[in-house]
C-alpha cells in the first residue's frame, strides 16, 4: 500500500485521508482478499483456457497477424500500463483505405 505522501497531490483531501486512514487499520484482510483474488482469477483462467484457445485459431485462421494485441496505454495519473487484447481488426486497418 502506497504510503500517504506518495498518493498523487490531487487524492491527499480530507475525504480520501479518512478513508486511507480506515484502509491501513486492516491490512491484514487486504492481503486475504488480494490471495483470495489470485487463488480466483486462476481458476478462472484454467476455465476458461479452452475458450481463449478456440477464439485464438479461430482469429489465426481467419486472417494474418497476430492474434494478440499489445498497447500501451496511459492512466488518468499519466502511469504507463501495457494492455493484451485478442485482435479484433485486421493488421493495420488504420492505414488501409476504405
């Protein structure tokens, strides 16, 4: 958890100070929750593998390219994130004219 002096300027108010104050008071159910989070997005991934391996030959076989999309994108804070997609256009659309 990020500590007070470290959030953005623009979160240190009044309300989100008594918040984080409230938040801090329960570390220990934060990490519960974090591993019960993880222990969950795993599983769910295992279920649903079968579907993204179907969609992913599906796209491969329908046209060339890749079948994920890689991108980096910016937060409201201007944080750097990478974000992967299945391909959902044709490989570079946005120079092909119409």
């Amino acid at each position: 958890m990020l500590k007070w002096e470290d959030l953005p300027v623009e979160m240190q108010s009044s309300e989100v100070e008594s918040y984080y104050q409230l938040v801090s008071k329960r570390k220990g159910s934060l990490i519960f929750k974090r591993c019960l989070d993880w222990v969950l997005a795993l599983f769910l991934l295992l279920l649903t593998s079968p579907i993204f391996l179907i969609l992913s030959l599906w796209i491969k076989l329908d046209s060339k390219g890749p079948v994920i999309y890689k991108q980096e994108r910016v937060t409201q804070y201007n944080r750097p994130f990478k974000i992967w997609k299945f391909r959902t256009m044709v490989t570079d659309a946005d120079k092909k004219e119409v």
